[in-house]
C-alpha cells in the first residue's frame, strides 16, 4: 500500500470537500513559513504577499488534485516557489531556465577566498547588522540557488523534500546548494574578516 504523508492536523478530506474551516486552519498552520520563504525569495514585502495569497489560491483550486503522496506542505512550498520564481521571471523582464547552469566544471564560481567563521563570537553572528549583511547575500544568489539554499538550509527541509519542491533531482539539489552555499561565503568574507579583525586586541 502506497504511504502517504498527510500531517496529522490536516484534515484533506474536509479540505477537498470544500470545508472553510479545514481550509482557514490550512492557512494558519502554513502562512507564515509560505509568507518567509516568499520574502526571502523576492525581497519585496508586497510582492510576497501577493506570493503568498496566490498560493493558497490555487491550493485551494486544486486541492482535488492532491493525493497526499507528499506533505502537503511540500506541496504548497512547491506551489509557493513557483510563484515567486515566475514573479522574480517577470520583474527581469525575460525567461530564466530554472535548470540552466547545472553542471560540475571544476572552473564554475569557486570562491576567491574563504574566512574561517568559527572564531566569531555569537553576539556578531546575532545582530541585526551581520543578519542584514547575510541577507543581502541570500539576495543576490540566483533564482535557482537561492530557493535550494533557502528551503535546505533556512527551512530546514531534507534534501528530498527541497528536491521535490524545485521538481529537480537530489544530486542536482546538493549541486546548486553547494553553489549557494560557496558563493555565500564569498560575498561575506570581507564583512566577517573585519568583524575578526575588530575582535583582535
């Protein structure tokens, strides 16, 4: 027998037989890691909300469709990220193929250099100037490798599950967070090396 997924306080039947309440409480259980993942992907409080309304939207046009083969919230972090990626198409102005790039070259984007960040003490990795500088970063990763980093590393999603999100394979999710995760380093290097240099007596 196939497993399926449901969360325990997800009621899908009530929700595919059109039941408000089963749906409003869809909502709260969800709204707020849908509305942070969006914000992070688009940058834009306005555009996250609207992000976020259209999720829920077309999760609930198309929640006949869902045979619990998966969360459901993987699947609304799927529909969600869609959304922001066609919003973030949009704003450029042209077509972006969410799988280009993808390869292994020894000479792809490598960091120039790489600070160590284990020294730093926890009241710098804390505050609100380094958790801006960080996410200034997560904002110029690609559209591709900021919803892989996002969903593995801010969310906390397993490597299937970001995966199945992005609709790609394990093997190319580890790649584009690799990517992610390296770039990040790279555009934060000056910042924490100056932090550490300020730490030296």
């Amino acid at each position: 027998m196939e497993q399926t997924f449901i969360e325990q306080s997800i009621d899908l039947q009530a929700l595919q037989r059109g039941d408000k309440q089963a749906f409003a409480n869809l909502v709260e259980e969800n709204s707020t890691k849908i509305y942070r993942l969006a914000l992070k992907m688009v940058g834009n409080t306005q555009d996250a909300e609207d992000i976020l309304q259209e999720t829920f939207i077309k999760a609930f046009n198309n929640i006949q469709q869902f045979e619990g083969r998966s969360k459901i919230s993987t699947w609304l972090y799927r529909i969600a990220v869609n959304e922001a990626l066609m919003h973030l198409r949009g704003r450029k102005g042209f077509m972006v193929e969410i799988d280009a790039g993808i390869d292994t070259n020894e000479s792809d984007n490598l960091p120039r250099q790489i600070i160590d960040w284990c020294c730093l003490p926890e009241k710098e990795l804390m505050n609100n100037e380094t958790r801006n500088q960080i996410n200034h970063a997560i904002s110029t990763l690609s559209d591709s490798n900021r919803a892989a980093f996002l969903l593995r590393d801010v969310e906390g999603l397993s490597t299937r599950e970001a995966a199945e999100i992005l609709e790609i394979t394990e093997s190319a999710l580890k790649v584009r967070l690799m990517r992610a995760r390296l770039q990040l380093r790279e555009l934060l290097t000056t910042y924490f090396a100056n932090k550490i240099a300020q730490e030296q007596p």
